[in-house]
C-alpha cells in the first residue's frame, strides 16, 4: 500500500542497503528526520543545562536520546517540525535524566518523580526553596515549558498533562506476571507509549480528536504492542546482564514467556521475534482495511497514521544498530538457576498504623473542628498561580527558605480564607468542581474557621524578621476586606458602579493580594532591590480578575467548576456587565431587569438572554480586546523589570503563559 506524497515532509528514507546490513528484520519501512541535528542539539542542551543548574555529575552521562546513528526521536517522530522536535526531545531527556538519577533507589525514586510532577505541573501549588534542587529544577525547566505553551497552547497542555500522568507517574511494581497479556497490558503504561504519542502529535501539530482516537485505535493496540516486543527484544542483552551483576529487576516479555511456557532463553527470543513480525502483519492489515472501509477519513487521518506505523520499522532499526544494546553478553545457557532477585520497594510495603489517643487531654487544644473547613478546601485542585508567583518573584528577592516558606503559608491562609467567605456571601454550591466548604461544614463553621485562617496568617506574619512585615499584611488585608465590601454593596443595593469604581475594586480585592507577597518578599530580602513592581502587579490583578469575569460567562471548563454562568446567578457585577450597563443604554433596563427581580438562580432561558445581549453590543469581544492588550502589557513589563534585574524570568513568563488569552477567539 503507497502512500501519497503529503505524507512525507520532515523525514527521509534510510539507505535500504543499510537496513539490509542491519540485525534489523523488521518488514516496515524505515525513515529517520532530516533535521537529526536539532534533536542532538536539544539533548546536548538538556545534558548542559542539567549540569549548569542541577550539577549532581549525571550531565557527564552519555545522553539519553542519543546514538551514534542518530537520536531515537528522530527516528520515532520521523515527521517532527524542527522546531518542536527540539522541544520534545529537551523534555524526554530531562525525563529520563530524572529516572536514571535515582535508579536502584526505589524509595527515593517515588519521591523525586513526585517532584517532578510538581515541576511540570502548570497549576503546581508548592513553591520551591530558594537555593535547594527544587528551585533550580524548576529555573531550569520553566523556559522549555513556557516554549511549549507560546509554540502550541492546546497541544502543549495535552502533552504535558499526559507527560506527567504516564511518564512521571509511572511506577514499576514488583510483580511477577502469570501470562503476556497481563505483562503486555503493564508494559503498556510502563513504557510511556500514551504519553508518546501525546509528544508526537505535538511536534507534527497534528489535532486529533476523542472520534479520530477512537476510530484509529484498533490500529494503535498494534503498534503499542510492537514498541513493547521491539524495546524488550533489543534490550534483553543489557537487562539480563545488569540482573546478573546489579541484582536490578528483570522486567521483560522474553523473561516472562520463558517463564510461564517453560522455554529456553534463545527459544523465548525466537518466539519474541516471531510475534513482531505477526503483530507488523496485523497493523498493516488493520491499516488496509480501514483505507478500504473509511476512505475520507483516510484521507485526512493517513499521514498520522503512516508517521507513527513507519515509527516501528523505524525504532526496530536504530535500537538493533545502537552500541548500547549490544555490549552485554547474554548468558549461553539461557536463564541463571540463581532466584530471581528483587528490588527492596518499602514504599510498597504497609506501614504499621500508629494509635492514636482519642481521648483529649486536659489542658490540650483540639483543633479538628476549626481545621477542618480548611483542610477541605486545601484539598481542592487549585492553578496554585501565587504559589507560582512566589517563586518567580523570588528571582529577583533571594528570600532564603524559612520566611520563604512562612510567606507562602500566610499568603495561602489568607487567600483560602477569602474562598470560603466569597463562597458563603455569593451563596456559591461549587468550588473548583466541588461542593463550597460551607455546604459540607456548614455556614457558621465554615465562617468560623476562616476568621482563625486569617488569625493563623498573623501568626505567621509574627515569625517572620521584618517589622515590615506585619504592617504589609494589615494593610493589604484590610484592602481586601476594602474590595470585597464595594463588590457586596453594589449588588445588595443592585446599584452598577462605573468602569473606573469597578477596577478600584479589583485593585483592592485582587491586586492587593499580589502586592502583598511582593511587599513581604521585599520585606525580607536579603538584597537591596529597587524594582518598583506595583505596575505589574496592578496589572496582573486586573487581568486575572477580568480573566476570571470572562471565563465564568464563556468557558465550558468554568462551567463545569462552578456551574452555567454562576456569576449571573449571584447577581454579580462583573466587568462585562458593567461595560454592558456603562456603554449600551438599551441593553441596560433589560439587562437590569434581571437583577431587580432576582431571587435566588436565573433559568437557563434567561441567562442566555443576557449572553445574547452582551454577544449582540460587541462586550465579549470588547472584553478579550482589553484582555489582550493587558496580557501585552504585562508582558512589557515583565521586560522592563528583566533588563533591570540584568536576567530573564522565565518563571514570571510562565505564570502568565498558563493564562494567556491570545489563543482566544
């Protein structure tokens, strides 16, 4: 079956001479990328980058994605656009870094790929310790994801949330299989295939949607299984001999059909090697019959289709030509008689529960009621964009750890306090997809328990060394209050404030937040900083507020956190209702109709009127207009600070990247 010349863009044929003087037996054809030098280049750059922020000595390992015959991504995403090719390798190898940095650790390495996974993490709620491993990781790391965010927004957040569910988050469990198809279905996940093709369709920016997966995926069930028997089969030689002399696990198809078929090593290598033939078979024929069966969708899906089949022939080559899967040795007469050895996992193991004393002590305080309210709404998924901001504002400050770390508690306290009152005064039910705090706990506790969060953010304020300190706090604190009673009495009193009263509001109930972590950070800063950042503040507080305004009226994700159109049901005056009521007089009494005569939550039919109404004045994308140019605005600035400073703030670049708007339409 020929493909059609718009399959191949990026890639080239390998020489078939080459191919044929190979241990390769694959019947695939073979490709590598024509811009081989840029994914070398990107894994050289990860090595030293390691070796510039991490230093630990794995940046003098040979790279990860490397060979002598060509980096591995250019021969398994053959159709990667240069410039995204460079990006997925810098992310694999960094990956496989962390993997290999901890390897025969077990324990440890649970722990550092959860790290990781923070790292990677857009919405991640932990800031890092200046100095420590965490911060540099994440310095390091914030440039390459900010380069996948401008480059591809939708793509790139789909690759990095599968880069983290399946890649980082793999474990390997000590497990000893009974059949393949049970070992097959492990290997699946452990060998990071989905995330794979996520990385895949990001460099070709190729969108497939939820039907096009669905349709594809009897194809994709085969070359899933492929790469498995390929890596195992090629990687057999190197895992035999590091059982043998490290005593690592054993986790390969060859060991298991030996083990339950009662075969030879060389006989279970055989089979292994008849099954990769059997399974290129099967794609291709499932290949076929879907050209037959859906010729337009064929057509539009064939060149994803042939990238990734080609992939296999592909990976079969480089991996049966790479030194390092022939440099080992395999033991002449098959499997060892020695016991298979296993990994100490005690992160596997149960621990023993402690008692408790239930019983309370005189004398001793009991703070499960009032923690409680908290603990939930801690327990919420959260973008964690502050916790993002402390860090990278942290950039220029150099506040060491111990008031790092109180800054970020008092400024979490005092910003989840305010969640569980906003909720309880717009009569919220959802927060973050969940039920608000005050519906589980009830109003008066949850009331209660966020008055002792803003007393418990005193206290932290109290540790800290700057007498600055606490003065920042009260201040921006009773700013906030400030802020959040305009925004109450204006719609107790269904009275519409004008768009300069408005954003005095916001810059009190959402900036004053912002200025107050940077206030603190100054406070206890080791360094004489002179940068003024109340421009930028401002500015990020009045675009995350007008943000927030939009999204609550036009985004499905908002919907599904807080419902349709929530804020309507509040009678909010949020900022497109105020541009409405300020700039379109007709718009106004039946807009403000609404509001008069709301009693408890607007009908559907009724708050599509007013989304009519906004859609028909031009205040949707009046709204994503101002959204836009702010967004260019914090951007300059966040240039002006960055020449003064003398460094880039990849960081603070970042944070702004994750909520960006100019994907909007």
């Amino acid at each position: 079956m020929e493909t059609t010349g718009r399959v191949w863009i990026y890639s080239q044929p390998v020489d078939e001479d080459l191919v044929r003087q190979s241990p390769a037996f694959t019947t695939l054809p073979v490709r590598v990328n024509k811009n081989n030098d840029v994914a070398d280049a990107a894994a050289r750059r990860a090595l030293r980058d390691w070796g510039l922020y991490i230093a630990d000595g794995m940046e003098k390992t040979p790279h990860v994605s490397s060979s002598p015959h060509g980096n591995y991504f250019s021969y398994t995403c053959l159709e990667g656009i240069p410039e995204r090719l460079g990006l997925i390798v810098y992310l694999a190898e960094i990956g496989s870094l962390y993997d290999d940095a901890f390897d025969g650790e077990p324990k440890r390495t649970v722990e550092e790929l959860e790290k990781l996974d923070h790292y990677l993490d857009l919405g991640d709620t932990q800031a890092a310790v200046e100095g420590s491993r965490d911060a540099k990781f994440k310095k390091m790391i914030a440039q390459p994801l900010l380069d996948v965010l401008q480059t591809d927004r939708e793509l790139g957040i789909q690759m990095l949330d599968s880069y983290r569910e399946t890649w980082i988050k793999k474990v390997e469990r000590v497990t000893e299989f009974t059949r393949y198809s049970e070992y097959l279905k492990h290997r699946i996940f452990d060998c990071r295939l989905r995330a794979y093709f996520f990385m895949v369709e990001f460099a070709m920016a190729f969108r497939l949607s939820a039907e096009d997966r669905e349709m594809i995926q009897p194809m994709f069930d085969k070359i899933e299984e492929c790469l498995v028997l390929n890596q195992d089969y090629w990687s057999w030689g190197k895992e035999y001999y590091a059982w043998q002399t490290q005593g690592k696990r054993l986790m390969n198809c060859i060991e298991v059909i030996s083990r339950t078929e009662r075969l030879s090593t060389s006989e279970a290598k055989e089979k292994v090697k008849g099954m990769i033939l059997a399974t290129e078979t099967e794609f291709i024929k499932r290949k076929e019959r879907f050209a037959t069966q859906r010729p337009k969708d064929w057509k539009r899906l064939e060149r994803w289709i042939e990238a990734l089949g080609t992939a296999l022939g592909s990976y079969h080559y480089i991996a049966s030509i790479d030194p390092q899967y022939h440099a080992f040795a395999e033991s002449p007469n098959g499997m060892s008689n020695e016991p298979q050895k296993r990994d100490d996992m005690p992160f596997l193991q149960e621990r023993s529960a402690k008692c408790r004393d239930l019983h309370r002590v005189r004398g001793q305080r009991d703070y499960a009621a009032v923690a409680a309210p908290r603990d939930y709404i801690n327990s919420l998924p959260s973008k964690g964009i502050r916790s993002m901001l402390i860090d990278a504002f942290n950039l220029w400050f150099c506040v060491p750890h111990g008031p790092l770390k109180t800054i970020e508690n008092l400024v979490q306290l005092l910003h989840n306090a305010s969640l569980i009152l906003d909720d309880i005064e717009d009569n919220s039910g959802l927060r973050r997809g969940q039920p608000a705090a005050h519906l589980v706990y009830g109003t008066p506790q949850a009331t209660n328990s966020a008055t002792f969060m803003f007393i418990q953010a005193i206290q932290e304020a109290r540790r800290l060394e700057s007498r600055q300190s606490m003065d920042v706090v009260l201040e921006h604190a009773e700013r906030l209050h400030l802020g959040q009673s305009w925004d109450l009495y204006w719609r107790f009193h269904n009275q519409c404030p004008s768009e300069s009263e408005y954003m005095g509001m916001v810059d009190d109930k959402t900036g004053a937040m912002f200025q107050m972590l940077v206030g603190l950070l100054q406070a206890e800063s080791p360094v004489c900083c002179v940068f003024d950042l109340d421009r930028l503040t401002v500015l990020l507080g009045r675009f995350f507020q007008v943000r927030d305004d939009y999204m609550n009226l036009k985004s499905s994700d908002y919907t599904e956190q807080k419902g349709f159109c929530e804020d309507l049901d509040e009678g909010k005056y949020s900022f497109l209702i105020v541009s409405l009521m300020n700039g379109c007089p007709d718009a106004k009494h039946s807009v403000a109709g609404f509001f008069h005569q709301r009693q408890g939550a607007l009908s559907r039919e009724n708050k599509e009127f007013i989304l009519d109404q906004l859609d028909k004045a031009g205040t949707f994308d009046a709204t994503l207009k101002y959204l836009k140019q702010t967004e260019a605005d914090i951007e300059e600035e966040i240039g002006r600070l960055e020449e003064l400073g003398g460094q880039p703030n990849p960081l603070l670049r970042l944070v702004v990247a994750r909520l960006s708007v100019k994907h909007l339409s």
